[in-house]
C-alpha cells in the first residue's frame, strides 16, 4: 500500500514492555539479551553483566524516567504479524499445524524450531527475521531474511511486487532462487 509502513513486534520489543511492567520476570534474560545497550542508548547505566548489575527495581525506575512516552506508545502498538495476499510477515515464524488466529505470542516473537525445519504448507509464505543467517533462507514455505545486520553491516531488502519476488543489494536486482530443503 502507498505511504504505509506496517512496524512487527519482535522479541527484544516485547522485553521492554514486559520489563516496564514486571522487572523480576523478565529483566534478568532481557539484560542479557540487548537490555543492557538499550537502556545505555536511552542514558540509564544498568551496570555491566558479569561484573555486577544494578537492582532491578532501580533500573526500571530509571528506565521508565528515560524512556519518552512516545517511544512506549509506538512499542505498545506494535503488531504481531501483517499479512498481505499469500504472505504473512512476521518476527519469528509460526507454529506449523497452528491456525493463525491460534499462534501464540512466544511463537510469533520467538520460535525456531520447529518452525525452521518443517516443509509444510502454512496456507502463506512466512516472511520473518529472527534467526540470523550469512544470506537470506528462501524455502517453499517461508522467507528468512535476518542476515544479522548489526553485526554483519548487510540489511537484507525482500522485493515482493507484482510477479517479481528477488532482493535488492549491492548488484543491483537478483530474483529469488528457491532453495532445496535441507536433508
């Protein structure tokens, strides 16, 4: 659609709402999964893992005087998958035999396995990210585009207009070449 832009709620998303709320819950995995270069982006030193990190109670406080209300709403409106004709974009992936309207947050946000590695036909092509990979995973059934860009400097571009489905990348244009499953 012209001039829309769908935002998808991904893990690391989901941990700072779910932090906001109930920092005994979640704060300790969320720290040591990128809650601790989130918070220094937004000023609040939550001390270093490994080497001694600050109460919970009292990063939360100070995360909750840092963050603008603004950044919360966007987070909290988040959605969880977006589908478009026989695409569905997503996180992470789907449970496989799971109708849609049955998924699961955790799933949605979360899942690899068994998602990654089941063949079947999801009634969609599952675009997702999540599960990082040196090159985008292209199978019958689902699209992985994660090519880990923080890390690797490459954001992948999924071109899906019309009939064409490719990416778009230094070369310029390369259509999509369908992978076989892994045996």
């Amino acid at each position: 659609r012209d001039g829309e832009a769908t935002c998808l709620a991904g893990n690391h998303d989901l941990f700072v709402t779910a932090f906001l709320k109930k920092p005994a819950e979640c704060g300790a995995q969320w720290l040591e999964n990128g809650g601790v270069e989130a918070l220094a982006s937004y000023g609040v030193d939550a001390g270093a893992p490994g080497v001694g990190l600050r109460p919970l109670k009292a990063i939360r406080k100070a995360f909750a005087a840092a963050l603008p209300p603004a950044h919360l709403a966007f987070l909290e409106t988040l959605k969880l998958f977006e589908q478009h004709g026989d695409y569905l974009f997503v996180h992470a992936g789907v449970r496989p035999g799971v109708a849609l309207r049955k998924q699961k947050v955790f799933d949605l946000t979360f899942i690899r396995e068994p998602f990654l590695s089941d063949p079947r036909d999801h009634g969609f092509v599952v675009i997702h990210g999540h599960t990082t990979s040196p090159a985008p995973v292209v199978r019958p059934n689902r699209i992985g585009i994660d090519t880990k860009a923080y890390a690797s400097g490459v954001l992948t571009c999924l071109v899906l207009e019309d009939d064409a489905k490719g990416f778009l990348g230094d070369e310029g244009y390369a259509p999509i070449q369908l992978q076989a499953d892994a045996a």
